[in-house]
C-alpha cells in the first residue's frame, strides 16, 4: 500500500496578497503610481460599529407616521446675515464641473432643491447651470481659485473655503488633459488639453492668524450677508476645528478618509487622513470646550451612505452631513446597467474609479459630450431627491424609535459600538458594557 | 469726494457705501485716511469709484477690485488686489507677499519693492513693480504678464503655465519649468504698452529679458519626476 501525502492547497501571502503584487507588477511595467476617484477602499471603523439602542421602559419612543420629528437644520447662525435654511440636514458636498459633465452637476441641483438641500461648486467655478437649477449653492473657495471671481461670489448662498478633503489632507489637485474640454479650460483660464494641476495651499495666506483676515476679506466683500463654511479633512480634528472657529468660520465642514476625490493618488487616498468615526467626537469636544457647540454648525462627509449614517453623526454632536460619493452612485454611477461597457475598461460596476480619464460609461465623471448625453438630468435629479428624502425618513425613523422630536435630539446616548475600535473612536460604550475604552466603566 | 477717517468711522461703512452707490451717480470719489494698516481697505469694488487711500494698509487692499481706480500712499500689506477682475491700483510704496494673488485683470503696479509670491498663480492681471520682487513670484502663473525693474529672487516663474515675465535686473534662480525666452518684436511692443500704462518713462523695453513656460510639464511624465 502506496502512501500519498495530503493534498496542501497553494498559500498566498496575506501580505503579499494578489491585489498587492499585481500593483507591484503594474508599477513596474508603467513607472507612475496608480491615479484613482473615490474615497479609501480599505475597511476602517465605521458607523457600521455602531448601533441605536432605542426605546426601552426610561425612554419613550415618538409614534411613527404620527408625531413629528423634525429634520431641518439652520446654518450658518454665528455671523452671516443671511443663514441657509434646510429641510434636510444632509447637504451635497463639493464635486466640480470638470471632473463631473454638465448634466451631472444640474442633476445635482435639481436633486437637492427637490428635497430641500444644499448643493456645492467645486474646483473649477460656478456655472450657471449649477446656480441656475440649485436653490441653495455653496460657493467653494480653493486654493487654485480657477473660476473664482466676485460676481459668483455674491451670487452664492453660502462660501466654503476649502482647506482640505478626506480623501487626501495636504493633497492638491490633477485635473488630467483628457477632461479639459473647451469650456473647462476657458473656466480655468489654461491652455486645452494640459494637466492642471490644483495647488494645496492657499496662494494668499498661511495659517490659522492670516485666514481670519481673509474671511474677513470674504465677508466684506459679501457684505457679511453669506454664511462662510471652512472644509477641512480629517487629520487633527480637534485643532482644526478650535482653530477655524477661532479664524471666525460659521459652519465647520470636516471630511473623513471615505470622503471621495475627482482623482488623487491611490497611495494617499489609502494612507493618509483619519477615518470619519474619529473625526467627530473630537470636533464635537472642540466646538464645546469653546462653547460653540450648535452655534458653529458642525458638518460631517466621508462615507455616509443611509439615513442610519446621518442619525449616527448627528447623534455623536454634527449638524449635518455632506454626501458626495454616494449622490453620485443615486444619479447612476457605477449602475450594473453599463456593466458590458465597464467590462470593456476592464472593471465591473462598484468598482469603476478611474474618474479622471473621463470615459465614465455612465456620463457622470466625463466632459465627452457623448457619454455626457447618457445622463438625463431631470431623470437623475428625480432620483437624488427620492434618495435624499429616503435618507431623510429613515433617519427620523430611528430618532422616533429613540424618543426624539428632532434629528439634533439624538446623543451619543443614543448609541453603543461594536467594536473596541469605534467604542474608543465615537466613545460610546461597547454594546452591553458601559466601558468606553480610555474613560473607565466595566 | 466722501472721506473715510478709519481712525474714527468702521470699515464696514468705507466698504459698505463703496457697494451701494445710486445708480447714475457722479459721486464716485472716495479719500481714506488714516488706515493704520487695517485689512480690507476696498475690497469688492464692482463700479468705476476712484479711491484714494493716504497711509499704509494691511492685508487685501483693493482685494477683487472690479473697475475701480485705487492709489494707496503709502505701502500695502499681503495680497494687495488680490483676485483683481478688472481696474487699476496702484501703490506707492512696497508691497508686501501675494501682491496680485490670482488676478484675472486689471494693472496693478506697484511703485516700491514686492516682497515673495508676487503675481502667484496669476490669470490675466498685469502687474509691474518698479523695485525689486521676491522669491517664488508668478509660481504657477497661468495668464498675464509681469513686469520687473529690478531683481527677481529665487525660483522665478515656478511651475508657470502662460503667464510673460520680464525682468530687467537679475534674477536669483528660475523655477521648475520657467525659462527664459527670445524677446520677438511683438514682445518688445507687447512691454513697451505695460511700460506705458504704467506710467513709466524711464525703462525702455530692450533692456529687460523675457521668461516663460518650457512647457515640459504640462501633461505627466514619471521621467520629469525631478522636476516636481
């Protein structure tokens, strides 16, 4: 009797891992790093970790479809003489035209003026379409000021002076030749057809002291009638948000490492900034050691996904969200629909993220005027509302189950974590514990 | 004329009535004095309002100016018409950094030295200083020209796209992908007419070199990595 050994199955390396040696061998073969859209892939701690405790015999829940819970959320209170009023506290952050179509951006604006928000320019200026279909528009102010002129400025209802994103804090910009259209490039005031690179810093100020002036600039210029929201990412989110109240900001706009970009390098979106969850708690604790809380609207992007997400970020002490990938995905990027075509570019629908190089089948991250044409904005736009406004109920769903008559009622009381991770991240207490790693209990 | 004591009366109320003329006014001349170095002194003008301002300024001085006619006497602090669409300021001192931030339009000139990061990602606006100008000046400029009577310091022209340098005197280094550039006949022309507008009788255009973009780095490529 012949002994054969067992069969072994082939080991791969968990470092060294399929995906991790295919990106050796590719940055081997093109000598150039791996230029992607979208926020961080990896899985990090997340509003997933944690849950609502809801009603119980000390809490008393509100009766669904009966008693009201409020969404709305005002902002901008602290200076600005005309504050942005919301039916819904989720907002669409900043994504520009140039790395989105024209159809895109009005889709945006109609979406959220159909459910009450706010929608954002982006690097690039304001185009009149955007102003035109967005009841309320937050005009970004970044640091490569393409498009930026006073007229725009005044014609906004809010300004929001970028510092950084989550995807990439202290990362600039590439908006690559493939996307400079005509109208881009006149925008932008650049050449056709040549990589425009976004600086990362401010060309006309440097640190917290010399960006109190500028807002003072900006709100002079604005006669103080718009509020003025400073956009950080996640990176110290304590001291960023001290110092932006202290520069004089109304409304602090804080974007974790799942927030998206138009297109940055892989190795940064991946490896550098915070995750959301360990963004807020610390913001939160900053507006209140300097007893702004509420008064300095705290809103929160990076990942938010469902009306569960907005409830947990509120609960921890936001005021609001901002959603920009996931607006995206509601007008209709990566839809299974196009799946032959993302087949075609060598990827399948979910994991489309070469944004920059502007053949998005669905015409979303394009300025071909072709694939552009595949987005009807009015269908679109149609579609965002109905998300946002779906968000919008589940999160007062969960709000009622927890007692409250409005979505800012929600407390990190409300909530326990999953994990030991997010228990000390959003410190709440690990379900069925009251221990909060680093704050005692049992 | 209207006169603005900033000693006694806020800057509100300078910037405020410079915003709100009538329509069909003839009272469009404004006198500051005493600005002591305050901040965003004229800032957002959007009307053909002459103003003129008698001591030195802070930060943004006639910031986004849109047509008006802005004289400091004295010297302005960072980012003097910064954004600048459209219109003239002139200083008749130094200029402190940023002077000309991003501006699209306009002559800003300034009579004194401009310190680092003057005309710093520019987009149309010509700028000329009498003196001397910093390090990093026109980095990343994009359009509009900038015009030198004196030295440039380190790093001129860093990473600039189509904006046109001139300088007369010397210049310390020139940055990533700027390089100086034949002065053609249309250049000499092109000089003569900022000279001009500037009011400057004394420089004539041979005397100056040109310098531009090498256009190396307009698209990516990992050979220029250095470059970066």
């Amino acid at each position: 009797m012949s002994y054969q050994n067992p069969y072994t199955p082939p080991r791969k390396s968990a470092t060294f891992d399929d995906y991790t040696m295919a990106e050796i061998r590719r940055a081997a073969a093109t000598g150039i790093y791996d230029i992607r859209g979208g926020g961080t892939k990896r899985k990090v701690p997340h509003f997933d970790d944690l849950l609502f405790l809801g009603a119980s015999i000390s809490r008393y829940p509100l009766e669904g479809y009966r008693e009201k819970c409020d969404t709305s959320v005002v902002l901008g209170t602290r200076f600005a003489k005309k504050p942005i009023v919301l039916k819904t506290p989720i907002t669409i952050a900043g994504m520009s035209f140039g790395a989105l179509s024209g159809n895109a951006k009005e889709a945006l604006g109609r979406g959220a003026t159909i459910a009450g928000t706010s929608t954002t320019t982006g690097d690039g200026g304001m185009t009149d379409e955007e102003r035109g279909h967005s009841e309320m528009l937050v005009y970004q102010y970044l640091p490569s000021r393409y498009g930026m002129n006073p007229k725009d400025l005044r014609r906004a209802d809010a300004i929001e002076i970028v510092i950084g994103q989550g995807a990439k804090p202290g990362g600039g910009g590439m908006l690559l030749g493939q996307k400079i259209s005509d109208r881009v490039a006149h925008m932008r005031n650049l050449p056709k057809g040549i990589d425009q690179r976004s600086a990362c810093r401010h060309p006309d100020w440097t640190g917290p002291d010399d960006l109190e002036i500028k807002i003072l600039e900006l709100r002079e210029i604005t006669d103080w009638q718009k509020p003025i929201y400073i956009k950080v990412g996640g990176s110290r989110p304590y001291y960023d948000t001290a110092l932006a109240v202290k520069a004089g900001a109304d409304v602090v706009v804080l974007d974790g490492m799942q927030g998206g970009t138009a297109a940055t390098q892989d190795v940064f979106i991946e490896n550098v900034g915070l995750p959301t969850l360990a963004c807020i708690r610390p913001a939160v604790q900053a507006l209140q050691d300097l007893g702004m809380h509420r008064k300095v609207q705290l809103i929160i992007s990076g990942g938010v996904r469902s009306g569960a997400d907005v409830a947990k970020a509120l609960a921890l002490g936001a005021d609001a969200v901002a959603i920009g990938t996931a607006a995206l995905v509601a007008i209709g990027d990566n839809d299974p629909h196009w799946e032959e075509e993302y087949q075609k570019l060598g990827t399948t629908a979910g994991a489309y993220d070469d944004w920059h190089e502007g053949k998005d089948p669905a015409g979303i991250t394009t300025q071909d005027p072709e694939l552009a044409k595949r987005l009807d904005p009015v269908a679109a736009g149609r579609r965002l509302a109905n998300y946002l406004k779906v968000m919008t109920l589940e999160a007062q769903t969960i709000a009622r189950a927890c007692g409250k008559n409005h979505l800012h009622n929600l407390e990190p009381e409300d909530l326990v974590a999953l994990t030991l991770e997010a228990s000390a991240m959003a410190q709440v207490p690990l379900a069925g514990t009251s221990w909060i790693p680093g704050k005692g209990g049992f | 004329m209207r006169v603005f004591d900033l000693a006694t009366t806020p800057l509100r109320e300078l910037n405020s009535a410079l915003h709100t003329l009538a329509p069909g006014t003839n009272d469009t001349n404004f006198e500051v004095v005493n600005p002591r170095g305050s901040h965003s002194v004229a800032v957002g003008i959007d009307q053909p309002v002459v103003v003129e301002v008698h001591g030195s300024v802070g930060y943004y001085c006639a910031g986004m100016n849109d047509g008006g006619t802005v004289t400091v006497h004295g010297s302005a602090g960072p980012g003097v018409a910064e954004n600048m669409m459209s219109g003239t300021v002139v200083i008749e001192g130094d200029a402190s950094q940023y002077a000309g931030a991003t501006g699209r339009g306009g002559l800003l000139v300034i009579k004194g030295n401009a310190a680092s990061r003057c005309g710093i990602s520019m987009k149309g606006i010509d700028i000329v200083v009498q003196g001397n100008i910093g390090h990093m000046s026109a980095f990343m400029g994009q359009s509009g020209h900038l015009v030198v009577l004196g030295n440039a310091g380190e790093a001129l022209g860093d990473s600039i796209y189509e904006a046109k340098l001139f300088v007369r005197g010397e210049v310390k280094s020139l940055g990533a992908d700027c390089i100086e550039k034949e002065m053609k006949p249309k250049h000499l022309k092109l000089l003569a007419d900022l000279l001009e507008k500037a009011g400057i009788a004394d420089a004539r255009p041979e005397e100056f070199k040109r310098y531009g973009s090498a256009r190396k780095l307009y698209n990516f490529n990992i050979d220029n990595a250095e470059a970066y």
